[in-house]
C-alpha cells in the first residue's frame, strides 16, 4: 500500500469517527445535557441532533418518565416515645434536566435523606395510635414538604407512600391482645343480640298462637251454642205443631229417667217432684182402659132398655 492510500485510509476512519461523534439520536421520553467546551450550551430533547465534534459532550441521557424509589425502613420515635419502624415509597419525575444535573449532585439520595428528616419531624409530634390510623395526613405532609423541596432541583413529588408501620413487638402483643378482647366483646354481643331477637321473635309467635286458639275456640264455641239453639228451637217447633196432650208428655218424660242413671259413677241420683205428676198422669191413663174391682179391662156400656 502507496503512502497515498495510507493517507486516504486514515481520512476514511477520521471522517467516520467525526459522523459517529457528530450524530446523535435522542429516545422518547429522555433529555440530553449538552456541554459545548465545558459550559452549558443546551438541552437535548427526544430526535436526531447535530454536535461539533471534539467541542460539545453530550452527558449521559437523563429519564423524564415517573420514579418510583422505595427507600428502606428508618427508625422514627413518636410523640410517646416508641420506636416505630417504617417504611417509604416516593413517587417523583424530573421537570427541569438542567436544574436535576446542576442544583443536586445525587437527587435520588438527596430525595431520600429529605424523606427521612421530613417523617421524622411529622411522625415525632403523633403518638403510636395517631401515626397508625393518619397515614393519608401523613402522606399529604410528606408530599407537601417534598415537592416543595425539591422544585428548586427540577424534581416534582407526585406522591408519597407509607409502606409499612412497624412497631415494637411488645407493643404487637399487647395490640393483638387488645384487638383479640375488641372482637370477643363484638362477637358476645352480636350473640346476646341474636339471642335476644330469637327469644322476641318465639314469645311473639306463641302469643299470635294463643290468640288465634282462642279466637277459633271462641268461634267454634258460637257455632256449637248456635247449633245447639237451632236444634232445640226446631224440636220445640216440632212439639208444639204436633199438638202433644198431657199423657204424652207424660210417657216421654218418663223414657228419659233411664239415663239419669248411665255412668258407672253415678251411684245416687234424685227423682224430681215432676216424676208423681208424671205417674198420676200415666196412672190415669190407664185407668181408663181396665176395670176398677177385677183388673179386667172395662167394657163399654150396653144402652138400656126403654
């Protein structure tokens, strides 16, 4: 190979390294810094640019999409003096790249130790109850601070998480314990409650029981009393159309004697006065059918003689 062809072999390799320095493709969603003889000269946004070689340097791309850091638990003494564990999740995104690459060395280290100093400070003025059941307050102090903080770095705290509150295990117990006697008490009395609807809802079932015995009895009673009414007035009808003389009567009331007697039970019983009437009646009845001296039956008489 010629000196000529040397020459225009390393122009080729020059000239691609100048291209490849030259030409940059930024992605969607990225930001470029870029630096033209060590000072700030612009910001790259998402394309294809142009920079002068050996004079702009391009600084590593910087994600403008949101963040999601999760720092580690950090120890926090609350307002009783308990030691409670807890744990964070920051969600941030970055506004200014220019303001993120010069106002903070490390924003994500910046963004966690704030984070820190800030739960202490909100976390220490509650007791362990309060810091329990206030995460949403928390978390809109935590957010507030933050953002406030950190707009001058080009960063905006879209939200702040509690992730976990632990405390003590002591604590653990004595709460579980506590929660254990909260639902026993609630479960007794779900139970005295249920017991109590039962034994009203029976007493109130006997009751319309009772009622309604007592209202067919009365009207069984009514129909029995109407029935029986009806009976007697159609038998006393029925008496009276028949026209019955004395002697008649007289001989039924004595077939109705005989049952005065029926029951094993009945082992006295009393006649009552209408019983001679009843046999005079009778009596007399048959007085007309028999002679008087020989007990034969009388004859009718013979017309006498003129």
């Amino acid at each position: 190979m010629t000196g000529l062809g040397i020459v225009l072999a390393v122009l080729a390799v020059f000239v691609i390294i100048v291209l490849l320095r030259s030409v940059r493709i930024v992605p969607q969603a990225r930001a470029g810094i870029v630096e033209r003889l060590g000072k700030y000269q612009r910001t790259l946004g998402p394309g294809l640019t142009l920079l002068i070689p050996f004079v702009d340097r391009l600084l590593p791309l910087l994600d403008l999409r949101e963040n999601v850091v999760s720092f580690p638990p950090q120890p926090v003494i609350t307002e009783d003096n308990l030691v409670v564990s807890i744990d964070t999740v920051v969600y941030f995104q970055i506004t200014e790249p220019r303001a993120a690459t010069y106002e903070i060395a490390n924003y994500i280290q910046a963004v966690e130790q704030l984070t820190t100093t800030t739960l202490r400070n909100v976390v220490g003025g509650l007791n362990l109850e309060e810091a329990l059941t206030s995460r949403d307050q928390i978390n809109g102090q935590l957010r507030g601070v933050l953002d406030e903080a950190t707009g001058k770095w080009g960063i905006r705290v879209s939200r702040v998480e509690l992730k976990a509150i632990d405390p003590p295990l002591s604590i653990q117990d004595s709460m579980e314990k506590q929660m254990r006697a909260e639902r026993d008490r609630r479960a007794a009395i779900l139970t005295a409650e249920g017991t109590k609807q039962s034994q009203i809802l029976t007493a109130e079932g006997q009751r319309q029981a009772a009622i309604l015995a007592a209202e067919g009895d009365a009207k069984a009673a009514i129909l029995r009393a109407d029935g029986e009414a009806q009976a007697i007035e159609k038998v006393f009808d029925a008496i009276h159309a028949g026209n019955p003389d004395q002697k008649l009567l007289a001989y039924q009331y004595l077939q109705t004697l005989p049952k005065l007697a029926e029951g094993s039970s009945n082992k006295l019983w009393i006649i009552p006065s209408e019983v001679g009437e009843a046999l005079k009646g009778i009596g007399g009845a048959l007085g007309n059918f028999t002679d008087g001296d020989n007990g034969q039956p009388a004859r009718p008489e013979q017309p006498r003689q003129p």
